[in-house]
C-alpha cells in the first residue's frame, strides 16, 4: 500500500511537471501597460501572478522618495506586477511608498501583498487598517499572518485571535487571499499546516526560504514544499541569496556573536553564481520567487536571470547543491533555529 510520503513525492514530482510544463509553454502575456515577465499560478482558483515579485523591505531602506519612485516605475516597467511589502518594515515607509507611488497609478493592474507580524486579532485587525491606509487601497491582494517563530509561537497566535482575524478580513474582503510566512524552522510550518487540516480549513499561500543551501540544513524544500503543493497551496520563495548572507554580508537576523568576517561569501569562493541562485529557486515548483532590491542594476539583473531562463535538470540541482553544501547552516542561514528532528 502506497504510504503517504510516497504520495506526495508523487504529487511533488507532478505538480513540478506541471508549473514547468506551463512555464515552457505559455505565451507571452501583456496588459495596458506592456509586455509582462513569465507567470505562475497562485492561487487554486487558477488566479496567476508574475514569476518575480519585487520585495518590499529594501524599497524603504531609502529616505529619498524619488529613488522608490525610480524602483516602481522601472519594476512596472520591466513587467514586474506582484509586490511585497509587511506592516513594520522601516517603520511603515515602504507601504508609505507603494501608497503614494504604485497604488495611486497602478492599482488595477498590480497584485499586492503585506504582512502582520502582531501576535493577537485586535493587532493584527490593527495592521491591516494602518497598511490598508498607507497603501491608499480599500482590500490587499494577499495578506500574511508573518513571520511564524515556532509551534508554540503558532498555537499563542492562535489562541489569541490572529487566525480569526485573517478569517475574518477575507470574508469581508478586505483581503482577497490569506496566506503565512516563516524562515526559522520546517517544524513550524507543519505544525500550522497540521492544525489547520484537522480543522478543516485552508490558507491559499506559504512564503519560505528556499534557496541552494536549504536542502542541506533543517530544509523547507524537503520537508514543507510536498505537502504544500499537496494541499495546492500558492508558494512564494525568498531569500533566495540567504538575504545577502551569500555574499558574506550581515543582514537583520545576523546574531552578534557571529563576526562579520566569519559570514562565508559563498558566490566569491565556490563555482556558484549570483544567476545560479535564482535559476536554482526557478527550477522548483514554486508559485514566485520575491527578492529584495536596493538599486536599479539589481533589479535589472535579477528580472534579466528569468527572462533568460536556463531551466535545470534535477542532475543540474544536485550539483547547485553539492556546491553550496559545505556552507549551510546557522552562519549563512543565520535566519533558521533547530527545534527537533522532523519524523520521516
């Protein structure tokens, strides 16, 4: 009798075939605006977003509106229409600069996410109406319960409203779709995703680290995404480059205690390439891949990796991962923790 994890190896390995297939195939689609990047489905309900998504946090790290000006109208440009952003990130400034740049010109024609990092339904019903303000929009695309911690951290939330209160807002439309993130530990997600199936309920979305690193150490790409795709669940990948730790630089989950010089720059001394860290994340069967960009040239390159596309064999994934083997764990992934061995 087949058991469950061969199921969804099965279902895996399908669903794979499946977003490759249309990503091969598809045409080229445009809107009023211009010739839009390569999409993937989202959503159950068919509903597709642009395979890149401009994240939100780096947008605000400026305080110079005319340079977040200059990176929504090139990423609207270049055919970008999903955008990220989270209540909190640079104290409210990067939704402040989607509501007064992209959402006042663009909002029909954009898919647009934030995120609640508050741990109770009235701060999280809070959230919503500060982010729904500043992005001077009346409903959010997608709203995210953010950055789940861990399982206790998901049953506190739990019991303190914050499923409800995301029940609630797409029930009354102020979000079209609800979804979650984390970064810290697979254990987490499956305990979310355990919770709700015994309940009978379903998010649409999960967004997760998945990048060359992650199959080597306490991996979401091993452990979460089958059973997300099992379930049809929307996938958002992200840091993709480990949030710069792949080029040896600190980011904001960096501990103290953990030197600069010690973070490995991992593209400067091995093979790998900044464009084999996207096509890596592009070869899995996720629904978008959302990267952060502080300049232009990054934008242009990252939006140049997929329209150039080189798909990867599964031969040609395990060699990404052989490569970068050597340099998982919580240095470079210093975003993760280690709760308990996940049962096979």
């Amino acid at each position: 009798m087949e058991t469950r994890r061969e199921f969804i190896k099965k279902a895996s390995a399908a669903a794979a075939l499946a977003f490759m297939m249309d990503w091969a195939m598809g045409m080229a689609e445009s809107d009023r605006l211009g010739e839009l990047l390569p999409q993937r489905q989202l959503i159950r309900n068919g509903e597709k977003v642009t395979a890149f998504c401009l994240g939100g946090y780096h947008l605000g790290l400026t305080n110079i509106p005319e340079e977040a000006e200059l990176m929504i109208e090139r990423a609207m440009e270049l055919g970008i229409r999903f955008y990220d952003n989270a209540r909190g990130y640079n104290d409210g400034r990067s939704e402040e600069y989607m509501g007064r740049f992209l959402t006042p010109k663009y909002r029909e024609d954009v898919f647009i996410m934030t995120k609640a990092p508050a741990k109770t339904g009235d701060g999280v019903r809070k959230m919503l109406d500060d982010s729904l303000k500043a992005l001077k929009t009346d409903y959010v695309d997608l709203w995210q319960i953010h950055a789940l911690g861990s399982p206790e951290d998901v049953d506190n939330r739990i019991n303190a409203g914050v499923l409800d209160a995301f029940l609630e807002a797409k029930e009354k439309g102020k979000a079209k779709y609800i979804g979650f993130t984390g970064h810290q530990n697979p254990v987490t997600h499956l305990h979310l995703l355990d919770f709700l199936e015994k309940r009978g309920l379903e998010l649409d979305t999960c967004q997760m680290p998945l990048n060359v690193c992650d199959p080597s150490f306490e991996s979401f790409e091993e452990h979460v995404l089958p059973v997300l795709l099992e379930k049809e669940y929307g996938v958002i990948a992200m840091k993709t480059m480990a949030g710069g730790s792949m080029m040896g630089g600190r980011i904001d989950t960096t501990p103290e205690d953990i030197a600069t010089k010690d973070i490995p720059d991992v593209v400067g001394l091995s093979d790998l390439t900044l464009a084999n860290l996207h096509q890596y994340v592009y070869s899995l069967p996720v629904s978008s891949l959302c990267s952060g960009c502080r300049f232009l040239y990054e934008l242009d390159e990252n939006v140049a990796v997929l329209n150039n596309l080189k798909t990867l064999s599964d031969s040609d994934k395990q060699k990404l991962v052989a490569i970068a083997k050597p340099y998982a764990g919580m240095v470079v992934e210093n975003y993760k923790r280690v709760f308990s061995t996940i049962k096979p």
